[in-house]
C-alpha cells in the first residue's frame, strides 16, 4: 500500500472512529466573529474532531426558469477546483488533510458541511475557504459532474416511482417552483454556463443568508477567526428572488397506472408551520397516527392486523413555503382499494373523535425520550440538529424546553389539530397497475 493511500486510510479511520461519540449534554455557546459571523457552537473535546454544518437560504427554487438544476449542478463542483488548485489538485489535498467535505442543495437551501481532525484544522479550513469564495467552475468538471446528473434523470425516466413522482408534484404545486425538477432536465443542465454557475453563487452564497453550526474539539476564541476566514468576505446580502407561498391541490387524484406486482399510495393534508403554536399538538397527533411506526394506528391496522403492506405511515413535512402531513404505503395490487379505504377509515376516526387519553401519555413519553437518540447521537447529527434550531429560529434553549411544550399540549389541542388538518379532501397519489 502506498503512503498516500496509507495516509488517507489512516485519516478516513479516525474520521470514522470518532463520528459517533455518546450522545451529547448539549451546551450551545453563540460565536460571534469580529465580522459579524454568527455561529453556534458545541465544543466537546471528547474526540479530536471537529464538524462544520453550514447553510445558505435559496437552493433550487432560485433556479433561473429554463435553467433548472443549476443548483444542484453547482454543489457538485465546489470540491471540483478552486482559487489555484484545479480539481486534481484540490482533492489530492483534502485527501492530505483527511477532511469529509460536501455540497447540496434541496428546494429552499443550499448546505455545505466538513468534518476534520482537530490537529488538521488549519490545512482543512484553507480548503474550505477556498470553495466557498472561489469556486472555479472549470469546464472539464461541469461537463463530467452534468454527464452523471444527466445520466442519473435517464435512468430514474424507467423508474415508475419517480414518474409519478414528477407528475404528482406538477399537478399538487402547480406552476410554483416546488414543482420543477430540482436536478433538472438533460436541455436545462445543457444550457447551463461557466457564467451562469459563478452568477448563482454571487447571489446566493451572502453572510445575510447563513447559519453556521460547529461540534467538536474547538473553542469559541479558536473559531470566531475561522468564521470569519471562511464567510468574512463574502457579500453582504444576498440577491434572491422572492417567492410565493405554495397552493397545495388538494382534493385531486393523479393516477399513474404501470404493471407493478405492488401499488403505491400517497395521500397529502394540510400541515402545520413550525412556528405555528398548533404545532406540538399536531406533532404528537401525527405520531398517533403513523409517525410513531410500529405504535401508529395506520401500522396497526395496514400491517399488524391485515398484512396489507410491509410499512404505512404519515409524517409532516414542513419548507419554506409550504406545510404538509403526508400518508404513504404500498400494498399488493390486488388489494389497493381495501388499502386506500383503511387508510381514510382510521383518517377519518382520527379527525372526528382525536386520540384516547392514553395514546396521548405514551405519545409524550416517546417524544421525549427518543430525541437524544434520533437528533444528538453524533457530532454530525449535533451539527444538523443545530442548523435546523436556527433555521425554524427555535432558539439555543430549545433542547431544554423540549420536553416541557411537549408534556404542556392538553388533549383537547390535539384533538383540534386533528380536526383542523383532517377534514381536508386529500390530494392522492396511486402508482401501480390498473387492476389496482
């Protein structure tokens, strides 16, 4: 083995080893730097590790209308070269340091993240600086990083889920940009320019547009000047293009008939925002229904009483733009109509008469109990977690208060939330044969 790949193996070791330390007694400490970076930080010294989380607000809904996937396009070349090091150069160097860097952009945001050894901080940072305010966007990696994208829509076109993916989107968002394609089109990623992706990042990548989180073994004096090395000259306010709240069509049923030995159903409700004071009433209420898995009343009734499907569940699902509770399952063919009208049978029971005293207690003591587990097991999960806290503007005592606003919801709040979110006719999604 050659030392390069020897180095590399033994950085990638540790990198593996220490990204998952016991779950954390969170103390957020707020990092301001003297350009006026903000970030929140865990320090915990436990691995010589440190984690960055980052987030600017406009991912591919600020895509330029026939230029869809330019997004997602641009965060696969920010490790791809930048400032002077092409994009052999530039990996070769990351691999040297042993850093975990990556990109990616989902409807509202685009997020970067690293994950470094501590002792590796400063050559890890250099890199970081570097695509984050001088990508290169040099022509030979846009033209291979679009081969793959273009190569992955041309597969995903004999993919039945995601066709009707794609079809169930345009007809629930209409012409809102939540329905495009975030990954684009082989004629809009064709149609994309050096000039294009540089202009996307000047408007998007601003310090009035970021969150930063930082976990691990680096204190508040040692990260004010790397936030501001990292994010100190970037510009000052973004240039984004404002848009609108999205009308879901409810009420509509989109079909998509293909010879599958299982069909798919999704069925899609009103949501709640995370500000919304309805909300931890309709959280709770959600995992009573089927957010809560193999508690759930719609598991209970899909798999544990019928065998009708291998999973069934509802969860919310929450952007910048919209709010939603959305159901999904998928069961034999022959036996989708049966399905379907469970599902609306214990929907429907849900919004009349809410849950029993019960299902609220053992709701509750879940909830709280499983949130180290599912949000704070890592410095990577930590990392997240506090990105997301910022994003919804939640807080830094949050976490404490957790517990108390859960424990606090009455049943009579969730029995409303039920009823509010409920008695919607639903929009439905049904891919699968026509004997379905």
């Amino acid at each position: 083995m050659t030392a390069p790949i020897m180095k590399r193996f033994a950085a990638l070791f540790f990198l593996i080893l220490f990204s998952a330390a016991p779950s954390y007694a969170v103390e957020i400490k707020e990092v301001v730097s003297p350009k006026g970076i903000k970030a929140w930080l865990v320090q915990d010294d436990f691995v010589p590790l440190i984690s960055m989380r980052f987030s600017f607000k406009g991912g591919s809904t600020q895509d330029p209308n026939g230029k869809e996937g330019l997004a997602n396009l641009m965060t696969g070349l920010f490790d791809e070269g930048a400032g002077d090091l092409d994009s052999e150069t530039f990996q070769e160097k990351l691999d040297d340091v042993g850093a975990e860097m990556g990109f990616n952009a989902d409807d509202d945001d685009v997020t970067g993240s690293i994950r470094m050894l501590a002792e590796k901080r400063d050559q890890a940072v250099d890199l970081l600086t570097l695509a984050v305010n001088k990508p290169r966007f040099d022509q030979a990696p846009i033209d291979r990083i679009r081969q793959q994208i273009v190569a992955g829509i041309k597969s995903s076109e004999r993919d039945p889920n995601t066709i009707a993916g794609r079809k169930f989107a345009e007809v629930l968002y209409g012409d809102h940009p939540y329905g495009r394609r975030s990954e684009g089109t082989e004629a809009s990623l064709n149609s994309i320019t050096h000039d294009d992706l540089a202009t996307f990042h000047k408007r998007n990548f601003a310090r009035d547009n970021l969150i930063v989180a930082v976990v691990g073994s680096i204190s508040p004096e040692e990260l004010s000047p790397l936030l501001d090395k990292v994010f100190g000259d970037l510009p000052e306010k973004a240039e984004l293009e404002t848009i609108s709240e999205a009308k879901l069509a409810f009420g509509q049923i989109t079909r998509v008939d293909y010879a599958l030995p299982q069909t798919s159903i999704s069925m899609v409700y009103p949501g709640v925002r995370r500000q919304d004071p309805d909300f931890f009433a309709a959280y709770i209420m959600n995992h009573i229904l089927g957010g809560g898995t193999f508690s759930s009343r719609i598991y209970n009734e899909v798999r544990e009483k019928r065998g009708l499907a291998y999973s069934a569940g509802s969860n919310l699902v929450t952007r910048d733009h919209m709010a939603a509770l959305m159901v999904n399952t998928a069961t034999r063919a022959d036996r989708a109509n049966e399905t379907l009208q469970i599902l609306k049978t214990e929907i429907a029971k849900m919004a009349k008469d809410g849950p029993t005293e019960d299902e609220l207690v053992e709701a509750k003591k879940y909830l709280v109990g499983s949130y180290a587990v599912n949000n704070l097991d890592s410095s990577s999960a930590v990392a997240s977690t506090l990105i997301g806290l910022q994003d919804e503007n939640l807080g830094r005592d949050y976490i404490d208060k957790r517990a108390e606003l859960i424990n606090a919801v009455t049943l009579d709040q969730v029995k409303e939330a039920a009823k509010k979110l409920l008695e919607t006719d639903p929009a439905i999604l049904i891919v699968g044969s026509p004997q379905s």
